[in-house]
C-alpha cells in the first residue's frame, strides 16, 4: 500500500480539493487513482455531504467540505435579505450536524456579498450576525469554519483587516483560516508576514500558487485594465493561479511558520492552472506535480 504524501517541512498530508474531472468520478474509482499516488486526503463539495461516509469507506481522509454550494448560497449569510440569511444559518447548521456525525469537522466557507454595491461596513455586520448564529452548534459539535480569502464579489475575510476584524468579533476559536497563499499573492500582501500574525488560526490549507507576470505589471501596472492584453486564464492581466512551485510562493518558509504555529492539518492542492486543467489526464499529471514539488518543500 502507497504511504501518505507528506510535506518535507512539516509532515503535513498533501491530499486534494475536488477539480472537476476528478468531481465526476464515484468515490471508489477516485480514491482508486488518488491513493496509489499518496493523495490520501479530499476537500468536498456540499452537495457530498450524504456521501460522505462512501468517500471515508474509500479510504479518504475529508480534509474539508463546502458549508455552502447546494441548498444555498455563498452569498446568502450576507444578504440585505433576512430570510435568506435565516435559510442560509439553519442550512448550514443542519449542514455542520450531519457531517460531524460521521467525523467530518472542518467547514470550508467564502466571505462573498450578494450585493457588490452595498457598503462594505453593511455586509460585514450581516456576516457576522450569520456566522454569530453557529457558534452554538460549532462548539456542541466540535465543527470549525475554515474561510478563505478570495477576493472577488466584494468579499470580507481576504485580507488581514477584514481577517482581524471578523476573528476578533466571533471571539470562538470554532471560526478560523483556510490558508491559501494564492490569493494573499495576487492582491500584492505578504503571505509570510500573514501567517506571522494569522498561523495560529489557520484550520486548513490550499496548495496553489501565483506567478506574476513582470512584463504586464510593468506595461499594465497591478490596479489598472489593459487596453490590449486580455486576462490570463485562471487568472488577471498580470497574474494567474498555478500548481504549487510554478509561482512566487516560499512554501518551505510557509511551511516552517505553520510547524511553529502548531498547524496540524493537511494541505490540499487546488488545481487551477491553464497547463493542467481541462482534462482528466491533465488533472492527473497536475496534481502528481503539485504533490511532487511538496514534498520537497
């Protein structure tokens, strides 16, 4: 039987988050790729959540499963609409039960408003009377929120700001971080000194990846729309996501901040690159060198 992928810096299990070849296929024939290859552990979709005790069976570890996805939306804990709000809180806490029967409990969330055009201010008290409102069930159930920091639909939670201010307002360590350096990269902050200040709160990791491309940042400049060039695909004007390794990130410096910080997670790969992404075979070969350049970090 293969061993467990391990990073080198930390002994963290590398596993990966559903891509959408490997989202097609039945827990038995994923796990009967993913586990000869060390992949031991996979992030889930919400719409898994019945099906979680077949991708265990298969012999996964759930790294972490979407609160939201299927049954409601992303958006809906920080709506301008009160009763989506309430749909969204008991669907997530119906959610956070069911998974944490059956030994699921880290929940992967995204801080996204329904309404890009409201104050900023507005949605993050919305936010934070929704997410107030699982407190109670977080901390009967042993669940906890891991919330990444994609910045896109007005979002809160991706940068240290937003990050210090919703921690510090839920004051519960049932609320933390999924750490994905990608989108610290892009938006220009420090994924280092981030994780100086937030490594203690981070309950699961992304491995992906950010190149920069120094040409367009120089015709272009990072806050500013091309005239000529078009976006990168998975990505802006002068970046896009990569496999870990293909882009800026220092994992192994990462890493070592995580180990200090007493991170005993996992780190999932997120396949969003151009080279790899698309087909099934594509997928493969990404994740296998995205698993690769891990453990060697």
């Amino acid at each position: 039987m293969t061993s467990p992928a391990t990073t080198r810096t930390g002994s963290f299990p590398i596993g990966c988050r559903l891509a959408s070849e490997l989202a097609k296929k039945s827990p038995r024939d994923a796990a009967a790729w993913a586990l000869p290859q060390g992949l031991s552990v996979i992030d889930l979709y919400a719409a898994h959540t019945p099906q979680l005790a077949e991708w265990q069976a298969a012999g996964f570890t759930v790294g972490t499963l979407d609160l939201f996805g299927a049954g409601a939306n992303w958006t809906d804990m920080l709506s301008a609409d009160a009763g989506k709000r309430r749909h969204a809180v008991a669907h997530a806490a119906q959610l956070i039960r069911a998974a944490t029967a059956v030994g699921v409990n880290k929940f992967f969330t995204l801080m996204l408003a329904e309404d890009v055009k409201l104050k900023r201010r507005e949605t993050f008290n919305y936010m934070v009377e929704s997410y107030g409102q699982l407190t109670d069930v977080l901390k009967e159930t042993g669940g906890r929120i891991a919330i990444e920091g994609w910045p896109g639909c007005n979002a809160h939670c991706c940068n240290p700001e937003s990050y210090r201010a919703f921690l510090q307002a839920m004051n519960s360590d049932s609320f933390g971080i999924n750490f994905d350096p990608s989108h610290l990269i892009r938006m220009g902050i420090d994924p280092v000194r981030f994780l100086e200040e937030f490594g203690h709160r981070v309950v699961h990791m992304h491995g992906k990846d950010t190149w920069l491309d120094a040409g367009r940042i120089y015709d272009i400049g990072r806050e500013q729309d091309a005239v000529f060039a078009e976006g990168l695909p998975w990505g802006g004007w002068f970046w896009r996501y990569t496999i870990p390794g293909h882009g800026v990130a220092p994992w192994t410096k990462l890493f070592e901040i995580l180990a200090r910080k007493g991170y005993k997670g996992t780190v999932c790969i997120e396949l969003e690159d151009l080279n790899f992404n698309g087909t099934d075979a594509g997928e493969q070969r990404g994740f296998c060198a995205g698993r690769d350049f891990l453990q060697t970090a």
